[in-house]
C-alpha cells in the first residue's frame, strides 16, 4: 500500500526534528507543582472530558483516539478528521483519504482568519509573530482561499494536524495562553509531540502507572505504531511541543523523567533551538 504523503510528512520529516537543546540539571521526581498542573491540564482539547477510546487505522496504520464531543482527538489536543479516519459503514477504520492533501502548506504560506468572537486576539497574533520571526513560515490573512486555519473559541487548546485542504480550527479556551498557542500552530503546521520520537527511550523512562486511563497511547513511539522515520539530534528536552514530566498524570506524580529520575518543566514560552531547526528542515 502507498503510503499518503500526509504520513510521509508527519512521521518522517517530523518527528525527532525537534531538537538540539541543553536543559540545566533539574530536582529528583516530585510532586507536580499546581502551575504545572494547571499547564498540563489546558493543553487538552477537552479538559475533565474523556470519551470512548476508538482504534483505527490512519494513513494504512494503526491509530488510537478519544472521540469526544464527536470530535476525534489524538494526543490530547490533536484533532484527526473524518478524511483522516474514514469509517466503512461496519463501523471499521479504514485508511482515510489523507493522501490527497499535502499535509505541508505549500511555499509556507498558511492562510488563516480569527472569528471576531475570539477574545483576547493579541495572543493569536502575538503566536504568529513568533513563528514568523523564527521561521520560514509566512501567515497571510484568508480572503477566498478555501484551506485556511480559523482561531476561534474552544473548549480547551486544540488543533487539526497539518493543512487539511479545507476550513481546519484552531480551538483556544480563556486559559491558552500566547504559548499554547504557538504549540498549536506547530500541529497546525504538522508537528507532533516531541516524546513519541523512535529513541526517546534513550532519554526518558516513560512511568505508565502515573497515567490518567485513556490517556496512555499519546506516549507512543510512532514506530510502535508502524511508522518509519528518522530522528534528527537528541530529544529536545526544551522544545515547545514536549510534554512536561507531569503531563496526563493522575495522580500527581510525573509521567515522563530523565533517564536519572529528574523531572523537566513544561516549555511553552517560545520554539526553542532545535524546534527552529525542524521546521527549518520542512519549509
């Protein structure tokens, strides 16, 4: 089977391209601090909502989702889209139709339009502003463009992966703030999260019986999911699509640690050195 290049892109031209950074020594695992916390929490489509866990297959591959809201999310704040998951009407997950878009916005141009009902538009632009003063990506405003990203009001901080080919969201609840909101422009633009990396491994100790129930495949490699890739660097502890030690936790204690046991904070400030290099390497 040919392999969309909406996949090709994502898996192999994304992950492990987030990288190239040096993180100061942090404290031994410990209790997640309330701001953490609350930063974990607000990167969630939707916060305090699970939904049925689905299994599928997206790009010919096996992929498992949350459909909540009849939304279907991945990862926590990744919106699949109804191409991407197509459903056979047994109700099995067939291959979607992926392969016909891009996945990549050609020449780097996103198109993009903010619903006037959006409070606090200064961080949308403030987030667009960053990404382009730190990468090749250009963000023009949508006219009759018909593949564009629309900011709008959410129930948390979401994103579609990659351009869709048509209207795609981005999904800002009051509490995203200007750095989630870049994180959710990296989906847009196809990013993934950082610590699904094939090698990540040889970095962290994943501690799976701090993870909220339904919650577990979004620290799965992408080669436990089938797909080939090339990580580039070392996992970039600093990257503003890593999660943070404390990310899905259910009970307060980390879910990810360094390879001696310390904790790192979650970076939502600014795409870190290593994030630069990665979409330098796609657009």
């Amino acid at each position: 089977m040919q392999v969309p290049s909406f996949s090709i892109l994502a898996y192999s031209a994304l992950f492990g391209t987030i990288s190239l950074t040096s993180c100061s020594k942090d404290q031994q695992a410990r209790p997640a601090q309330p701001e953490q916390q609350a930063q974990a929490q607000a990167e969630l489509a939707y916060p305090n909502q699970t939904g049925e866990l689905k299994t599928g297959e997206w790009g010919g591959q096996p992929v498992s989702y949350q459909e909540i809201n009849g939304d279907k999310v991945y990862e926590g704040d990744i919106l699949l889209t109804s191409e991407q998951l197509a459903t056979s009407a047994g109700g099995q997950q067939r291959p979607g139709s992926a392969g016909r878009t891009t996945g990549r916005w050609p020449s780097g141009v996103v198109y993009y339009a903010i619903d006037p009902a959006l409070p606090n538009q200064a961080r949308v632009t403030g987030a667009i502003a960053h990404w382009q003063a730190n990468s090749p990506v250009r963000f023009v405003q949508r006219t009759t463009q018909t593949a564009f990203v629309t900011f709008r009001v959410g129930s948390g901080c979401s994103s579609n992966i990659g351009r869709t080919g048509s209207q795609q969201y981005i999904n800002l609840a009051s509490g995203c703030s200007t750095g989630n909101t870049i994180h959710e422009i990296g989906h847009a633009l196809g990013l993934f999260h950082e610590q699904t990396r094939a090698d990540r491994d040889a970095f962290v100790n994943i501690l799976t019986q701090n993870i909220q129930s339904g919650y577990e495949g979004n620290f799965t490699k992408y080669t436990d999911l089938g797909y080939g890739g090339t990580d580039f660097g070392a996992l970039d502890f600093g990257s503003i699509m890593m999660y943070g030690s404390f990310s899905f936790s259910s009970n307060g204690q980390p879910t990810i640690v360094k390879k001696d046991g310390s904790t790192f904070n979650i970076q939502r400030t600014g795409l870190s050195a290593g994030d630069k290099s990665g979409i330098d390497v796609m657009y």
